[in-house]
C-alpha cells in the first residue's frame, strides 16, 4: 500500500475545504450562496436547498474534528446557526425543503430525504461542539421520519409530504426521478443519518430504527439475482425501476456496512458482508469505464448505457473500493481504488479553479453543471477524503 496515501488524502480534503470557505460565504444575506458556476461565478440570487445547506453542516463539523481547524468549526457554527433560523419550520416541524437568497420559504415540502440529511448534519454538529440543542433537533427529526415517514401497513418510508405532513401527488426528489411512493435513496440515506446519529449519541430506539431499514434493504431493496440496487418502488414495494445506478450501489456497499459495523453485532456482520461485497465485485465487473473511473448508469428499458463521468460517483467508488480492500485483502480492490484516484486527478479535479468538476473534463458540460449548487456539495468528495485515510489506518493497523 502506498504510505503517502493519507498526507495525499489530507492535502486535498484542505484543498476542497479551504475552497468552500473562501468562494461560498454569503456576505450579503448570511450563511452560504446557493449556485456558483462551472466557471467559477457566484449566482447570488440563486435559491438556496436544503440539501447543499445540510451537506456543508456535516462537512464541515466533520472536517473540523477530523483536522482539528478552527477555521472549519467556525464555518459548522455558521452552517448550523443559518439551518436552525431560516430551514426550520416551526409550527410543523421538520426542514424546508427551499428558501430564496433572502431567506424566505419558496418550497416547504417535506421530502424526508432532506429530513435525514438534516439528521445527518445536526449529528456531526453534535459531535463537533456537545450542543444539546443540535442533538435534540436531531432527535425530533428521527421521531418525525418515524412516526410520520414510516408506511406501517407495507413496511418502508415515503418519500415526501406536505408542510403538515399530509400526503402529496408528486413525491419526487428530483426531475430525473419517478413519481414512486418509495426510493432507494432515501432509504439509503435514512440508514446514513440513523448511523450517525447513532454514533454520535448511541440509543436502543435509533439502533431499532438501522436495524429495521437494514432489513428492508435486505428483503426489499437489494437485487439479489443481480447484485443491483432496485432504484425506485410501488407502495406495497413492487420494483417499478428503470435503470442501475452504479453509483449509488458502491455507494451503498461501504455506508450499509457502517451501519453494520457501528451496530456491532456479529450475526449482522455475517448477513451483510457477502451482500455488500457481492456488490462491489458486481461494479467492479460491470461499471468500470475505460479509465478506470466508475460510469454512470444503465436504462435497461432503453439498453442504454449512461457514460457520463460524475464527480460524486468517483468520490464514492474511492470509498467502496477501499473499504472491499479491507474486508477482502483482495488486490483487484486496491487496483480499482487506485486507478479511480488517478482518474479524479487527472480528469476530475479542478487544477487551475479548485473543486471538482461536476463531469470529467472527458465530458461535454451541459445545463446544471456548477461548483456548488442544489445537489453539488462538499459531502461527497469531502467524505471520502476523510473516509479513506480512516481505513488506511484500518488497514495498517491490522
């Protein structure tokens, strides 16, 4: 194993935390802007998510207890500070979906995936400063997703509701998904935020709640016959997807097996270990580009292969690769890890303006690239900094 691999790893976590904190601060209005562009230009008239505001908590309160930078911790309080006065709804609970530049609600629906990301980001707050009040936001958003969220009759969670929590038409995530009553993604991402939670302020009830969202990806979400992920589902859970996504399933190799290992029970451990590594050898053999980098999709309906490179899938397949590395001792695993890492450098990274290019350069930009944006946050890219000098540490030490 390369032993530069974490003063490497470090060097570009500081890279893309240091960018953040110099480009995104948004002087005029408070907290963060909400769109700069590939080229580098601050929209600042651009709404600001939930989803991009929540990231920046985590990453932030994250990067400040993994390095210890003051800096960073500063940029969480401001994060968490701006999340509390504009993102919280008071009356129902739970975090607007979208404000404008000002602050002010343009979107209060509650898509629970963004309530878990709130969860996420409140979570690492906590750990960063022991601030009871992140914490006990933290909780009313998991009681919310369970009392609220949960499909009691057919198992699982709903994807969105409105302000009050009644039901909605559209329950969509985004324009690139289907109307379905459930998802892979949020589900994935609920398992995400209960781990941390979990981690960061261990409980019976929110063990209870990973266990059960591991046993629907399990019995439900996982594709055994294909070792895929089963992207988007009816109520009563009938698979009604269209595609593979390989992005999400190296992704959901490594963040299901942290919430196996923070769970630390042995059966679990047996269960899921063939499952996740199933998954990776399954990327490894189907969505590996010409480059080494991991492609993006796969429309079955269409026979369409998706071969955009995009950044957070890179990011993640650094992850999922490395952590079947330590699991396996499996060389191919070290290989793939590797030759992703070369390919964001070289194709990924932005050498002269910082940051990643939301697609490689070998991709012809098109309408939604941007630095920060909606969906394009530090979380990605910055986590798996962070994730792979942990399991090189793992790794070494065992």
């Amino acid at each position: 194993m390369n032993q530069n691999l974490i003063p490497e790893f470090r060097t570009e976590l500081h890279d893309i935390a240091d960018w953040w904190a110099v480009n995104t601060i948004d002087n005029a209005f408070g907290g963060f802007i909400g769109e700069i562009t590939v080229d580098g230009e601050q929209n600042p008239q651009a709404d600001k998510g939930i989803i991009l505001n929540s990231r920046i908590l985590w990453f932030f309160s994250e990067a400040a207890l993994f390095s210890g930078n003051a800096d960073y911790r500063l940029l969480a309080d401001r994060a968490y500070n701006y999340l509390v006065q504009y993102f919280w709804d008071e009356q129902h609970g739970g975090v607007f979906w979208a404000l404008d530049h000002q602050g002010q609600c343009v979107n209060d629906r509650k898509q629970i995936y963004a309530q878990a990301f709130a969860i996420y980001g409140f979570s690492a707050y906590y750990k960063l400063t022991h601030n009871e009040g992140a914490l006990e936001f933290a909780t009313t958003l998991f009681n919310l997703i369970e009392t609220r969220g949960h499909d009691d009759q057919n198992e699982g969670y709903l994807e969105a509701f409105a302000r009050d929590w009644s039901g909605l038409e559209d329950m969509r995530l985004s324009d690139k998904d289907l109307n379905s009553p459930k998802s892979m993604n949020t589900h994935l991402h609920i398992l995400e935020a209960y781990t941390a939670l979990y981690v960061a302020a261990p409980s019976a009830k929110v063990a209870t709640g990973m266990k059960r969202c591991l046993r629907y990806f399990d019995e439900y979400v996982i594709n055994k016959e294909n070792n895929h992920l089963r992207m988007f589902q009816a109520m009563d859970w009938t698979d009604i997807s269209t595609s593979i996504s390989y992005g999400h399933d190296i992704e959901a190799s490594w963040l299901i097996w942290e919430a196996v290992e923070a769970l630390h029970e042995e059966a679990l451990e047996e269960q899921f270990k063939p499952i996740i590594l199933a998954m990776a050898e399954t990327i490894l053999e189907q969505g590996i580009g010409a480059h080494g980098e991991v492609l993006d999709a796969y429309n079955f309906e269409k026979q369409e292969l998706l071969d955009e490179r995009v950044w957070w899938v890179q990011a993640e397949a650094l992850v999922g690769f490395l952590n079947a590395y330590q699991l396996t001792a499996d060389e191919r695993y070290y290989d793939a890890f590797e030759r992703v890492w070369e390919f964001i450098k070289k194709y990924q990274k932005d050498q002269l303006k910082g940051e990643w290019h939301w697609l490689s350069v070998l991709d012809k930009p098109h309408v939604g690239d941007c630095k920060i944006g909606f969906w394009k946050a530090p979380y990605h890219n910055g986590r798996a900094m962070m994730e792979v000098c942990k399991l090189v540490v793992k790794i070494t030490d065992a």
